[in-house]
C-alpha cells in the first residue's frame, strides 16, 4: 500500500516507471508499475515488477518511489501543496486576488486559499477557472462569478 506525499493524489498507474529510494544494496532500483488500485482512496495498492513474494515486498517497505516529472500525469500540479503555497494568484477580471495560503482537499475538488485585498477568497482548482499554471510567477485564473467578493465599483471590500 502506498501514501502519496506533499499534499499530491494517487498518481501510480499501470506502465509508469519508478525508483526505490533508498534503494537496496543488492536489487534493480528501477521498478514498472504492473497495477494500481485507484479508487479514489489515500493510498493505492501497488504491484511492481521484481517485487515477486513477500520478503522483497517488505524490502522496500518505508521506502519512497520516485517518478520522473515528464511521466507524471498532466495536471499533477494543481495538487501539488508545496509547488502552491505562497504563489501569487491573478484573476482576468479583478487583477491580483492574493497569496494561496492553503489547499484545502474534497472530494470533487481541491479549493485554494487565497488571501489578498479581495479577504479570503476560496477558488476551486478546476481546469475551468485556472488557465495558465507556469512554473514560475502568478498563476492565471478566472474566477467564477460571485467568489471574489466586491463593490458595486468592482474593488475590494
């Protein structure tokens, strides 16, 4: 059974290549993932290649598996809670709304925090509404109307 780390969502699945971090003196540090439960869970239960019976199953217990960020799944940034807090967040319409100061999960839907001149303005992280997520600078969104709370003038509270 794996925990996934640093706030992300299950993101092992079939085909994908992992390391085994630490790895073992004496065994392949490279692992395919055979299959991945994924069903919605904290976890998912993971089969690896060369992970055959249950003493090198408990050999790589505690240990961490890595994936290369060019393999993982296209939108795997919009959880990333550590990549997220403290960036800068800029709205289409209203200009800078704040600083994501936490993420909050759901089922549906992780929501951001954002704290700025608008108070505290919660935004759903959905494709719909962040557009541009670069790996440096303020994230680009588009609010849906109503969540960022103004004057009849169009400025903050």
């Amino acid at each position: 059974m794996t925990d996934p780390v640093h706030g992300l969502p299950p993101l092992l699945r079939k085909g994908l290549t992992v390391a085994v971090v630490p790895p073992l003196l004496k065994e392949d540090r490279w692992h395919t993932v055979l299959g991945a439960s994924n069903d919605g869970a904290s976890g998912q239960l993971v089969a690896l290649s060369g992970v055959s019976d249950i003493a090198a199953a408990e050999a790589i217990c505690g240990c961490t598996l890595l994936a290369r960020v060019e393999d993982l799944p296209e939108g795997y940034a919009l959880h990333d809670v550590d990549a997220l807090l403290g960036r800068e967040v800029t709205d289409q319409t209203f200009g800078p709304i704040g600083t994501i100061v936490e993420v909050l999960r759901s089922v549906a839907n992780d929501v951001w925090v954002i704290d700025g001149p608008y108070g505290e303005v919660l935004l759903p992280a959905v494709d719909e509404v962040v557009l541009q997520l670069p790996l440096a600078g303020p994230i680009e969104v588009l609010a849906p109307v109503g969540l960022v709370p103004v004057e009849g003038d169009g400025h903050a509270l």
